[in-house]
C-alpha cells in the first residue's frame, strides 16, 4: 500500500467531513469505501489491498491511524514513537523499524491528545510529561518538546487480551511448578510479597497472575497510576488511579493520597501496582497494620537491591531514622520475587527471597530458589530455578491458614 495514496485520499475524505461531521462509524465508512473505489476505477489495486486501503483511511480518522494495525497485531508488544519520523516496535521480542511514519509532527500531536483526553489526562508544553492508557487497557506514555528534542514522543505497552495465568507463565518456561506452587500458597495464606525487576521484565503480568490466587471472598483494593492491572477473580474488587494536575496545575492526586484513602475502604487486601517514591512508606505502613497479602512491584537489580531501593524512597517520603525504616521493611514485606530480562529476550524469574528479619542493623534476606544457568542452546539460555536448600522460617501464617503442610520437600 503507496502511503502517497493513503495521504492523498485522505485529505479528500477530509474534506467532505468538514461539511458533514456528525457521520456515525458505519456512515464514515461507506463514504471511504466509495472514495477507494473511485479512485481504483484508474488505479486498480487487488482486492484485499482494496479493504487494507479502506481500514487504514478509517482507521486515520477514528482510530489510532497508522499504528492501529500494529494494536491489533498480537506479537507487537510494544510501540515507540521517537518523533512523528521514526517508529520502532518490539515484535516476538526483537526490536524493529517501521519503514513508515506519521504524515506531520501536526498529526502525531493530534493523536496523543485524543488518547490523553479520553482517560482526563492533559499533556501539553507546561505539563509535557503523562501516562495514560488505552481502552484495551495497553499502557501510554508520552513526552512532548521542549523537554522530547525530536518532537512528541509516545511509547505505548500493550498487553495480552486475557491476562496470563500462572500456569501460562510455567508453560512458557518463566517459573517451574514447585516454585508456583510455593508462591499460591503464600499468596492464600496473605503473606506480603513484593515483586522487583528491570523494565519490561514482566512485573505487572506476573502481578496479575499471582492475584488469580487471591481468594473471592476478599476485598481487594488496587492503586496504580495508570490503571493496568486485569484482576477478573475477585468481585469485591476497587480500582483507582491516580491524577494529574489541570490546566491550571491543580486538582493532582497521587498515590501516597489514594493509599491512604484505601484504609479507609476496609480492603482485606491491597496491591499498589509500582512503588516509586515516598507513598513506599504509606505502604510500608500499611503492610504493617493488619493488611496483610498485599502485593507491589518496583524497579531493581536484584532483591537485595529492592531492599535498598525501598529504604532510599521510604526516606524519602518520612522523616525518620535509617534503623526505623529498616525495621518497618523487615516487619512488612514477607517475600521478595525477583524477575529478569535474560539476553535470549525471555523474562524468568531469577530469585524468590524471604526477608527473615534484621541482622545486624540491616534487613536480613534468605534465599530460596536461585536462577542457575546451565547454557546456551541455539540463542536461548538454558537453566531454571533451583532450590538454595534454606526453608521457609516465617510460617506462622501458614499455619494460620491452616496450610502446615509439605512445601517443597520441607515441612512447615
């Protein structure tokens, strides 16, 4: 498909829609479809070019544009617009070029604001930094000039239509099946967990997949500051989101609030979908006063290093001594999961850690499977999780669960 054609015959499309604008979907697209076949009585185009032609004009003017088919193309899990000239996407996840971009800067600003608007977000040069989120649920994050030196910028994350379950992530070589039998026990038994990782190492699909074990009966809330997070296993069920400032740089909202409102909710549990600054300590606290099974994710190297990274923001957002923080980490968080982005491009989980207590004035980490490679075979990294030999030593809610069972070959 020329993308000369598609310009050409959308500027004349355009221009009947400026004298009729109140066409509904069905109506805009016959008119397209009588525009594509007048202009194929002199250009004859095969016919499956024909409805190609006939979903991208609709979907310029309706939809995403040019990238609405890259939204509908299941492999493409993400996409990066690096101006309106360069467009980059991740496909089975390996990075590629698009050999077509947006027909002007013009058009790309059109596009991230009609995405902006349609979640009450605002973007524009006092305010050039959002996240927003499509209807599909697929994350947005966007960046104009002056702070974007190519242009706008738009980066959007899609994710599966059905959120993937544990069993998918086993399948797919993610976890083996003893270490996600471990982790829904400890997840229906309400210890706290907190999930740590790179970016684009699977922390939130591996968030949802271990909510699948959160019994139906609870209340969970959820707080996140682009609502991605698919739970479909729990009815008593609240969403928020936070909230950027208007235009007249009031009315924000942010996650440190809306932790605070949720105690106010009665939620059995709570998941914060990623921790990045002071609201660590509002969740912190929150573990620490009877909200037991909450669930988050935050960026790290390992999970020894989430440790660090929560004390730094946990600082950050109280006046409070080091020792005292350190004592709030270890009394709160129960487990630690640690994901990786490997270099054959597969995301596995690469640690399972429980925090034991405090030793020494620092929070004491006890691992409990380790990712061990064992080589390479034809471009994919061969190894798994493997047992460290330590038990579990904080099983008291286990047994409150009435779980005391064997877990893993050890009794707890």
């Amino acid at each position: 498909m020329n993308e000369e054609t598609v310009q050409l015959l959308k500027e004349r499309i355009r221009g009947q829609l400026e004298l009729d604008s109140a066409l509904t979907d069905a109506e805009l697209k016959a008119r397209i479809e009588t525009a594509v076949f007048r202009w194929c009585a002199d250009h004859p185009l095969p016919a499956g070019e024909k409805v190609q032609l006939v979903r991208r004009l609709f979907h310029a003017f309706r939809g995403l544009d040019l990238i609405q088919p890259l939204m509908d193309d299941p492999a493409v899990t993400e996409i990066m617009i690096n101006g309106h000239e360069e467009l980059f996407v991740e496909r089975d996840g390996r990075l590629e070029r698009l050999p077509f971009a947006f027909e002007s800067r013009e058009r790309l600003e059109d596009l991230i604001q009609s995405v902006v608007a349609g979640v009450n977000r605002v973007v524009n040069e006092s305010t050039p930094i959002v996240d927003a989120r499509l209807k599909d649920g697929s994350r947005v994050h966007v960046v104009l000039p002056p702070v974007a030196l190519k242009g706008p910028t738009m980066t959007i994350r899609k994710f599966p239509e059905k959120p993937l379950l544990m069993k998918d992530l086993v399948a797919f070589g993610a976890i083996p099946d003893e270490a996600a039998a471990l982790l829904e026990k400890l997840v229906k038994a309400k210890y706290n967990i907190f999930i740590s990782g790179g970016t684009g190492s699977g922390k939130t699909t591996f968030l949802n997949a271990l909510s699948q074990f959160i019994p139906e009966d609870e209340r969970l809330v959820t707080i996140e500051d682009a609502a991605e997070l698919r739970i479909v296993s729990v009815p008593n069920l609240v969403s928020l989101e936070t909230r950027n400032a208007n235009t007249e740089g009031k009315g924000t909202i942010s996650m440190r609030e809306l932790i605070r409102a949720s105690l106010r909710m009665r939620p059995n549990r709570i998941i914060v979908g990623e921790v990045r600054g002071g609201e660590a300590i509002d969740m912190l606290q929150a573990m620490n006063t009877g909200h037991d099974g909450s669930l988050s994710t935050g960026h790290a190297n390992s999970a020894r290093d989430m440790i660090a990274r929560l004390e730094t923001m946990a600082l950050g957002g109280a006046d409070l001594p080091v020792a005292v923080i350190r004592q709030q980490i270890a009394s709160a968080i129960d487990v630690i999961v640690h994901l990786a982005r490997l270099r054959d491009r597969s995301r596995r989980v690469t640690e399972i850690c429980e925090v034991t207590g405090m030793a020494g004035g620092e929070v004491a980490v006890s691992p409990l499977f380790r990712f061990e490679e064992e080589g390479e075979r034809n471009g994919r990294v061969i190894g798994g999780l493997k047992r460290c030999g330590n038990g579990l030593s904080r099983t008291w809610k286990l047994q409150m669960a009435g779980m005391s069972e064997m877990i893993g070959g050890e009794r707890t």
